[in-house]
C-alpha cells in the first residue's frame, strides 16, 4: 500500500466547474446544483482503496450530520476501472447501499474532473466557501489504516463548522494521505511531474 499525500491545491482557487453521472440515481449532477449552499465539499473516493475502507463509515455519518447543517457535499469516483473493475460505476451503487452514503457519488471516466481539482488521492477533501473558492483542502483526521488512532474527522469537521459559522478555516492545514488515484494509462496529471 502505496500512500499518496494531497497535492493542497492553492487556498483561494475557484471551484471547477463538473457535470458528471450518478451511477445510483442515474441522474447527472453539476457543481451550479449546489450554488445556494453555505458550503461544498468535494471529496474523491474509491470503492477499494484501504485508506477509504478505514473513514468510509465516519465519512457516512459525516455525511448524514452536515447535510444536516446544510452543507452541500459530493463524492467522486475518478479511478480507471479498466484495471480497478471494483471501482466500476455498478460498483459504486453497491458501495453507497453498503456505506449508507446519503451524498451524491459520481463517476469521471474520462478523470478530467480530478485534474481539475487537482485531485491526487483517496481520500482528497476539497472545501469550498459560500463564494466558491477553497477555504480547506487537507485530510479527514489523523487516524490511517496502519495507526491506533480513532476516526474522528477532526480536521474536516473543524473546518466545515467555520464555514458553517460564516468564518474561515484555520490556513494551516495538513495534506491527506490515501491510495494513487488510478490514472488511466498515459492519463496522469502534470502536476506528478
């Protein structure tokens, strides 16, 4: 197990625009559906990945929690699953009845979304303000599959509840660490060099 830190794409950066599918509903979801929210936040998943096994079901309640509190929230599946058959989008319907996600999860095939992000591992949070620009992008919390650390979500919560009250989260911010995502071949981003 290979472990992969964010890239932290520049604090300030404008959201992407996306419309991609979701394998579950079989709609398409657009970034412009969540305009009215306090808050989005964006995170890339994967359906196999050990780093994402171990928060995925603190990611649900999570999930249910700040919803909740009105926070827009969407999961992406960028993973080539020409190689990773486990991360196909009939695959990640089984996930999100498995995990009991209540967020939107969507599929980039063509993982121009997660180039956009800048999107490097699973899981990647990407926090966007009521303005649509990135106010967090860092790891969940301290826990990893190979630590006696429980899952929290400290890291993430603390910034969601600023941008819940209006604030701005704290700048410093540590990168999140999980599996590479699985570039289709020739398909990596520059920014691995």
């Amino acid at each position: 197990m290979v472990a992969t830190p964010s890239t932290m794409t520049p604090l300030g950066s404008a959201l992407p625009h996306f419309t991609l599918p979701e394998p579950y509903s079989g709609r398409r979801i657009s970034a412009s559906d969540f305009q009215s929210a306090p808050g989005l936040l964006v995170m890339f998943l994967s359906n196999h990945c050990p780093f994402v096994k171990h928060v995925a079901g603190a990611l649900a309640s999570f999930g249910r929690e700040y919803q909740g509190r009105g926070l827009a929230i969407v999961a992406i599946n960028a993973n080539d699953v020409s190689r990773y058959p486990d991360d196909s989008p009939d695959a990640m319907v089984g996930e999100v009845d498995r995990r009991g996600y209540t967020f939107p999860y969507l599929f980039d095939e063509t993982q121009a979304v997660a180039k956009a992000f800048g999107a490097a591992c699973t899981p990647d949070f990407f926090l966007y303000g009521a303005t649509g620009r990135l106010v967090y992008r860092g790891q969940f919390d301290a826990s990893r599959p190979s630590l006696d650390v429980p899952v929290t979500g400290a890291d993430l919560r603390a910034a969601c509840d600023a941008v819940l009250a209006g604030e701005s989260p704290d700048a410093e911010q540590i990168p999140s660490i999980g599996c590479n995502i699985k570039w289709r071949e020739g398909n990596a981003p520059d920014y691995f060099g």
